[in-house]
C-alpha cells in the first residue's frame, strides 16, 4: 500500500470513531498516572524506609547490592512488575485501538482484561528482549510510544553534553543515532505481533524485520508525517489563540484575564487531544500496514453498525474534556493571578555568564557578580598540603595543560597555574582567596565540595572548623555529591545549609538535607512536591536553554543553576515582572509542548 493511500486511511479511521479512539486513550492516562505511577512511587518508598536507605543513585549501587541484598532483590522484582504493567500499557493501547477500528466490543473492562490475558502469554524470555527493545525503539517513536512508567528511562542531559563536546563521542552518537533508528524502524511491529497474533517474542522481532524489508524508509516517512501534522496542529492553535489574545489585551482587564482563562484551557485541551490523536494514528498506521503482510489474530464478534457509530462513547469523551477543563481553569485562575508559582533564585554556575571568563577563577566571579545572581556556585578540592583550591575538574589538563589532580599538587603550586578557557585566562585561586573576593563584592556562594578517595580522613573536618563561622555569616550554602559530605556537615554543623546533589530522580531521597541539587532532566513536578512538602528546597542544574528555563520555572523550583545567567535572568523577569496574558499564554503554550515531549501520552 502506497504511503499517501495508508496514512488517508489511518486519519479516515481516526475521525470515523474520534470519540471512542479518545475516550481510550483518556481512561488509560487516568489509570496510570492516578493510580498505577503513585502506587509504584509509593511501593518504592516503603522498600526504601523499610530498609533504611535514604537515597538511590549510581554513586551508591555498590553499597545496595552488598548492604541490602534483600532490598536489592525487592527492587528488581518491582522493575519487572513496572515492565509488565509497561507491557499491559501497550496492550490494551493496541487491542483496544484494533477493536475500535474493526468495530468489536469496545467495552474497556473487556479491552483490559484482553490485554491482562495477553500478558500472561508472556515467558521470561520476553521480559529479556523488552530491555533493548525498549532502549531501541522507544526513542524513534518517543512523540508515540511513551509511556509515564518510563518516563525516567532515559539519558541525563549533562552526560550527553559531555559527550558531545569530545569530537570523537560526538561522532559515535551521531552514528548511533541512525543505527538505533534504523533498528527502531526494523522492530517497530514486534508489539503488534507480540499481542495480536500472540507471536513469542524472539519470533515476532523476525517477523518485524521480514515485513519492514525494504520499506525502512516507507515507515520512516509515514512516522514523520504524522509527528509533523501533531506539530502543526499545535502551533496553529498556539498561534491563534496568542494573536486573540493579544486583541483582548486591549481591552478592559475582566475581559483579557476572562480570555486568558478560557484560551489557556482550550490550549491545554486541545494539546491533551492531538497528542492522543497522533498516538492513535500512529499505532492505527502500524495495523494498518501489518495488514497487508499478515491476517491479524482476532476472533471478536463484530458489533452491529448502529452500535458502532453509537453517539455513546462520544458523549462520554466530550464529558471526561468537560471535567479536564473545570479542572484546568481552577489552575488557569491562580496562574494567572501568580499563585502557581514563585521567583526562583538566578544561579551562576562555576561564576560565569555566557563564557564571560574562566571558570572557577576570580576575575569571572567579579565580572558574574555585577550582574547580582542569587549565589555564585563553585567548586573546591582538598590540596596535597589539606588545603583547599577552587577547581571543578579533578585533572587539571583542560584548563591548565598540567596532567595531574589536585590532591598530587599543593596549594603553592596550584595557585601558579594559570587556567585558560574560551579566550581567557586566569590564576587558579585558592578558596581563600576567592571566599574574599566573594566577600568583597557581596556575593553570596553556593561552595560545592568535591571529594575523591585521595582526601584525607579529616578532611571535612578541616573544612567545618576553617569555614563554618565565615559561610554562615556571609549567608553561603554548600552542596555536593557526596553523601558522607552531607551527612557529615548536618551532623558537625548543623546550621550551615547544605543540599545534596543528585544527577538522576529514580525516587525520591529521605535524607536531612536542607535542600536538593537536581539535574534538570529527570526532575518533575512530583519531586519538587514532595520536597516542599519536607520543607526542602530544589535546585535545577544546569539549565542553559530557555525552554528549559521555562519548564524548571514551572516546575517551580526553587533556584536554576545556569553557565546562561544573564538569559535565566531575562526568563524570570518575562515570567513574573507583570507580563502580558498574552505573553503569559505564550509561555504557558510554550511549557505545554516542552511536557508532551518529555512525558509522551
């Protein structure tokens, strides 16, 4: 079947029974992230306060597997049971899409329980081929194929730049990139086999690659034009509904906030909708086409044809968008009147702003500090000599051409290095040295402590007793990544602020700290939450692109931690200096399509 003539019919089966394609999708959000996502999250919590762990994180997986086997085990037993809910997701995505489109009973308990059977024909050796399926193909079709249960399976930001700034990895990623994709394309119909004609798992990837012979490109285009038209949809309604509202601006102020209301809720509707519709279509273009390689497994009684353009399952849609939207002006009445959200501190990361000098050095914190960020964050590292240099890198050859850490080198040689970095070049400072730079300027620090296994027992204890009275008087805070570190300075000195770092947000830590330093890629509304709700503060790193800035903005962070200050900056002032409604639902727009890309349906 040619391209244009499969996606014809896939939109036409669409429209044909809208309401009952959404209704579907609809029921199964709800499902998941009322209920299935918090009991996951909440099972996961008592694992980890049952066995007295206050955090998971790479740094301490070791420490798990050796300390607490038993939790160990309980958490592994809880990613398969997250896997087959995943499974079952996708099941009753696909059954009940397939049973809409071909007019069989469309009931949802039937639809459920059809893809709960389904996923009792699953064997072990299933479970083992999800993993690299789902590391596979899932970011091909992330705009469709997505699912809240693995909305943490992913690649933090940070490691990717990193990556992409080595010349060498960049061109790996490149070319894994298009492997992965083509591969993506390749088993794109191994679910559909799997759960609609019952194939084992091992089998309908053979079948996948068979069907998709010579027409990698075929499905590749269709995935694309779909994406597109969901894309245009939206910019459209985005488009239209800012250019009213800036009509309604005008106006007088009940009539403009009234708009702003009621655009913001056919904005964030209609968003919810075409995300649904574009899933629908994708996986009704994936049925389609199997079609036509293999007869589909399917021995549902057909419904009658007044049943099946029953008005009902319309009804009901249209009701379940009328209680989204009640839902959503209450939320649109508080935006608007600023009761959502609160001013996050603006943080300059390493000292810097827009490549305004050399990080970590002094000539960058004063140049940084004329712009007043909230606090300037820094690093430190123990010296050979135990005494304490300002310096990120724990090798010294990126920035000064020396091949050494600094725990080879004392404080006397260190401070006669000079550190060169886009087209600048400055003395690596002491901490001494640059706290009374700090000092001298009013500027406040966020002193990350860097640790490695060369530090000397005594080490925080050093830096309490050197430190401690200073930092509290010039209002500093601390963090690092470091647990030993944080417990050990809520233990020593309580009264400094300290927040830990952490680079992924598989769950949610039980620890005291004051505050916590996240790594924006997986930080979500739901962490953020439940830290306020500790009285703990959240801190987003690093945050250099202004989308991103909005979405950490609504996330309502605490602080944002940025190498981009002066646009952070711009990005707070746009967001809460009495900004139009029009600018407002722009930025809303804005944060809506930053969400169905990192959340999926």
């Amino acid at each position: 079947m040619s391209t244009k003539r499969l996606l014809r019919q896939s939109f036409g089966s669409f429209f044909k029974n809208w309401g009952a394609y959404l209704t579907l999708i609809i029921v199964m959000n709800l499902v998941l992230n009322l209920a299935i996502v918090p009991l996951m999250r909440w099972i996961t919590k008592v694992i980890l306060l049952l066995n007295h762990i206050p955090y998971i994180s790479y740094t301490n997986v070791g420490w798990l597997v050796t300390q607490r086997p038993v939790a160990t085990l309980e958490l592994l037993v809880l990613a398969l049971v997250i896997l087959a809910l995943v499974f079952w997701q996708f099941s009753f995505m696909l059954l009940g899409i397939e049973g809409i489109c071909h007019n069989h009973d469309r009931r949802l308990t039937r639809v459920t329980l059809k893809a709960l059977k389904s996923l009792g024909h699953l064997r072990f050796s299933s479970f083992l081929l999800f993993i690299p399926y789902f590391v596979i193909v899932l970011p091909f079709s992330n705009l469709f194929l997505v699912s809240p249960l693995l909305a943490k399976v992913q690649i933090p930001t940070f490691i990717l730049e990193d990556l992409a700034n080595n010349p060498g990895y960049a061109a790996l990623i490149f070319i894994g990139g298009l492997i992965v994709t083509y591969l993506a394309i390749r088993f794109v119909q191994v679910l559909p086999l799997m759960i609609l004609n019952r194939q084992r798992s091992f089998q309908a990837a053979r079948s996948s690659w068979h069907f998709t012979r010579h027409h990698t490109w075929a499905y590749f285009w269709r995935s694309g034009v779909i994406g597109l038209s969901g894309v245009v949809a939206t910019l459209s309604m985005s488009i239209g509904l800012y250019l009213l509202q800036l009509q309604l601006d005008k106006g007088q102020n009940i009539v403009a906030f009234t708009g702003a209301v009621v655009n913001m809720a056919i904005l964030s509707i209609w968003t919810q909708l075409v995300a649904a519709a574009v899933l629908v279509v994708f996986i009704l273009m994936l049925l389609h086409g199997l079609e036509q390689q293999v007869p589909l497994d399917s021995n549902e009684p057909r419904l009658n044809t007044a049943l099946s353009r029953s008005k009902g399952v319309r009804w009901l849609a249209f009701s379940l968008i009328l209680v989204f939207m009640a839902g959503q002006v209450t939320y649109n009445v508080m935006y608007l009147q600023g009761a959502m959200l609160s001013r996050p501190l603006a943080i300059s990361h390493r000292g810097v702003d827009d490549e305004n000098g050399v990080q970590n050095t002094i000539p960058a914190l004063v140049k940084t500090s004329r712009e007043k960020p909230a606090y300037v964050e820094m690093d430190i590292h123990e010296t050979k000599d135990h005494q304490f240099v300002v310096m990120h890198d724990e090798n010294l050859k990126a920035l000064t051409g020396v091949n050494k850490a600094p725990y080879q080198l004392t404080l006397k040689q260190l401070t006669h290095l000079t550190a060169r970095e886009n087209g600048h070049h400055a003395r690596v400072p002491s901490f001494d040295a640059y706290l009374a730079a700090a000092e001298k300027h009013h500027q406040r620090l966020l002193v990350e402590i860097k640790t490695t296994p060369h530090d000397s027992k005594d080490m925080l204890t050093r830096f309490i007793n050197r430190y401690e009275d200073r930092l509290l008087a010039d209002h500093d805070r601390i963090h690092s990544l470091d647990y030993h570190v944080i417990s050990g300075l809520k233990k020593h000195a309580p009264k400094l602020y300290v927040s830990y770092i952490l680079p992924y947000n598989l769950t949610f830590p039980r620890t005291k700290a004051n505050a916590y330093t996240m790594e924006e890629t997986t930080l979500d509304d739901n962490f953020v939450n439940q830290a306020h709700a500790e009285n703990q503060a959240v801190f987003a790193w690093t945050v250099d692109d202004e989308d991103d800035m909005q979405s950490m903005i609504f996330l309502n962070v605490d602080g944002i931690i940025t190498d981009n200050l002066s646009d952070l900056q711009e990005t707070i002032k746009e967001n809460f200096d009495h900004p139009s409604y029009a600018s407002r639902l722009l930025i809303y727009a804005s944060q809506l399509e930053n969400d169905n890309s990192e959340q999926g349906n």
